[in-house]
C-alpha cells in the first residue's frame, strides 16, 4: 500500500520548508517593528462562531464535524472569528487600540487551484479600538513594511476604495438592487464586458448609467491620480455617506505622505472586495508587473465586534496568504534565491580524528555557528561531495597534519582558497568571512 498528500495539501521539503520558515521569521520580525503582538488561537472552534460571522452557507466550506462529545466543530478556515472572540471576551479589560498580529494555520475545504489550497497559512493584521483613518494608514504601512522585508520593495501598489462611495454611486445611478450591484461590481475584473453589463442590468442600472460608470472606472484606470477621481465624484451629488467616504479618502491619501505610503497608494473605483462585512474602506495590493491577481486584501468592520457580543468597537484589518505569496515570490525570482542553512561542513580526514572533529562541530555551533559533519563514515572525497550537494560555502578539513599544530584547513568551496587557521580561532574566522559575504537567502531591497 502507498500513500500520498490528500488533494488540495502539500508536503513542504527542503529548502522549501526553510525558505517558508524565513518568510514567517521575516514577517514576525518586520509587524513587531511597527508595534503588533503576536496573538496565537486553537486551531478547531465551534461551527458556530463562522455561522455567526459568514451565515449557513459558511459549512460547505469548512472542515466540519462532531466531536466526540457531539459537538459540531471544525478546522478555522479564517482567523477573524477567533479573533473577534477573543476580543469580545477581554473588551472591558483591554487598553485600547489593540494591534495583534497572527501567523495560522487555517483549513478550508473549495476546489484546489493554483494559488489557493485546502491548507495554508495566513499573515493577520488587525487593530480594534481606532474609528480614524489612522488605522488604515497604519496596517498599509506596515503591510509595504512586510513586502519591502521579504524583497518586493517597488513591485506592488495598494489599491484603495470606499464602499460607502460605492453604494453611493450605485443609488445615484439608479440601482434597484445593491446587493446586486456591488456583486457586479466584484466581478469587474473577473468577468467580461459583456457579462459585467449583464450584472448593471440585474441590478437596475440603465444602458446610460452604465456608460457613466464605466467612464468613471476608465478614468480611474487612467491613473490620472486620486484627486482627480474625486473631483467627478464630488459633482455625482451623492449621499451624505457617500461624501464622508469622499472625505475619508482624501484623508487617507494626505495622511499616507508623511508617512511614506503616498507612492505606493492609489484610487481603484472598481472596488468593493465581496465580504460582506466590511463598513467603508477596503483596500488591495497588486503586482506592478506580474499577473493582475490580487496580492492580499482588506478593510474596515466596524460592526463585526458588535455581533460577538463586544460592543461597538470599530475594527480594520488585512490578510496576506502564503500560497499567493509563494507563487509571486517565484514569478519574481525570489523564491529560488537558494536558502542557506548550513554555515560550515566539518570533513574528516582520517579516522582516528573523529573525536576532535565532533567535538570542534560542537564548539561551533555553542558559538552559533550552524554546521554539520558525517554520519556515514564516508571517505574525505565522499565528505567534499556531500558538502558540495548541499551547497555549504564553508568546508574544514580536519586532517592530521594540521592537528598535529593545533590547526585546521578552512576552504572556501565557491572560490576554491584555503586557509590553514588555529582551533580556537575557527569560530572568529567563520563569523568575520559569513559577515563579509551576503548570503544568497538575503532578499535585499
């Protein structure tokens, strides 16, 4: 009998599996920067909490299932709900604003497909407790801090919408139905012309709104700058929770230049994203030069709170999935830029000198340097061709001569030079050369 990984889950082997756990490092060691705690939730809760957040249809989607106690339960499939349980519990005894990060694992049981599998793990940032434009201000820029870290620095842009506006202008253009309309406004990236006019039809809207709102997508895929969008919008004589979502807008747009997130923001008419929870602000990020799928997403839920018992208590928050991540990362060329895991490789070359090579491997790595020796009892050239498979750049040669001084031969196996150092300096040496030479791993600017 065989066995295999169920559809829709991977294995992950080396250097994958490395090359993640440095994405996740990176991603922990950047949101700590910009303030976030780490909160860690089960990974199995109550059906109940997603049926709260998502309705019925949300148990078609998930790893449901009795317990043993009967129970119905299941695998997170998002890290929202707990979240906002957790939150719901500790609201009265919690200073405010909260800034948690979260790194989980989560299940959802769809259709696999490229960039999206029944497992994965998913970066969360979410503030509680801030009702300005400072919390989004806030999760963008930590957001173009992650990217910047894990080496996408001038390859994305944020795109940004309210969807107080959006209703606003579905109303001004006659929609009969608004669930209808910013359904198809969803779509509009995913479907045809055709199809999308389709869906303004559905939702009332007449072949002149239609041509309106298209101009109005037009010109703000003309790049033409936020201000210039708002300008029109400003004479659409929309609703008053259209014109405060204006006004937030262009409060997030002068509130981003101090910052630094100016170059990276614009205005995307377009967008709504389809959870229904989201209050006002939504927000994406996209590749600037690879394919059009959306990076990661998110927005402002001011109510989601309320409806696990916390009181209102407003809410922004965003996810970025690995899944997604990986695929861009090797679009770009960063993903293969070959995970250094090992510093050194002790050979030895002679039997009798096992015991001094064991313990010299131990001596490193007390001093953090990370290495390896044989295990197989393999000739010196068998030893030199393992090091080499495993692309370790520092080989020491523990051979009798040189231990007959109290010394070691140090060779360099991508510029081929050797050099013969005492024991005791082995572990300065190491250091100084690793320091000298950026490590391939290093995703830089």
């Amino acid at each position: 009998m065989t066995f295999q990984a169920l559809r829709g889950f991977r294995d992950y082997l080396p250097p994958d599996a490395a090359r993640r756990a440095d994405l996740f490092q990176e991603m922990r060691r950047t949101t700590r920067l910009y303030g976030f705690e780490e909160v860690e939730t089960p990974s199995v809760e109550t059906l109940e909490l997603f049926k709260v957040k998502s309705g019925e249809g949300i148990v078609d989607e998930t790893f449901a299932f009795r317990d043993k106690g009967e129970r119905e339960v299941c695998l997170i499939s998002e890290n929202t709900p707990s979240l906002a349980r957790v939150f719901a519990e500790r609201s009265k005894s919690i200073p405010l604003p909260v800034k948690w990060m979260a790194l989980p694992k989560l299940w959802r049981y769809e259709e696999p497909q490229s960039g999206r599998t029944r497992e994965f793990t998913q970066l969360s940032l979410d503030i509680y407790g801030v009702p300005g434009l400072e919390a989004e201000v806030e999760l963008l820029s930590t957001a173009r801090g992650v990217m910047d870290a894990i080496g996408l620095r001038g390859k994305y842009e944020f795109r940004i919408f309210d969807r107080r506006v959006t209703q606003a202008i579905g109303e001004h253009l006659g929609a009969t139905d608004l669930a209808a309309f910013f359904h198809g406004m969803d779509r509009y990236r995913k479907a045809s012309r055709t199809d999308f006019e389709k869906d303004l039809t559905r939702a009332g809207i007449s072949p002149e709104g239609q041509k309106k709102l298209q101009d109005l997508i037009a010109l703000s895929e003309s790049k033409v700058g936020h201000t210039r969008v708002i300008e029109e919008l400003a004479r659409w004589s929309l609703s008053k929770d259209g014109q405060t979502g204006l006004e937030n807008l262009k409060g997030i747009f002068a509130a981003a230049v101090p910052s630094g997130l100016a170059p990276t923001l614009s205005l995307d008419v377009s967008l709504v994203r389809g959870l229904a929870y989201y209050t006002s602000t939504v927000f994406e990020a996209y590749g600037t030069s690879v394919a059009t799928r959306s990076w990661f997403g998110g927005g402002r839920y001011d109510r989601l709170i309320q409806i696990f018992g916390g009181g209102e208590v407003p809410a922004c928050g965003l996810a970025i999935g690995d899944q997604t991540l990986e695929i861009i990362l090797r679009e770009l060329g960063i993903w293969d830029s070959g995970v250094q895991t090992t510093d050194a490789y002790v050979a030895c070359a002679a039997p009798e000198l096992r015991l001094e090579t064991a313990r010299l491997v131990a001596n490193l790595r007390e001093k953090g340097i990370t290495c390896d020796s044989d295990m197989l009892q393999r000739s010196l050239s068998g030893q030199l061709k393992e090091a080499n498979r495993r692309k370790v750049r520092y080989v020491i040669l523990v051979g009798p001569r040189e231990m007959a001084e109290g010394k070691v031969a140090v060779r360099n196996m991508l510029t081929g030079q050797q050099t013969v150092v005492a024991v005791a300096e082995v572990p300065a040496a190491l250091a100084s050369a690793k320091a000298a030479v950026p490590s391939p791993a290093s995703p830089g600017p």
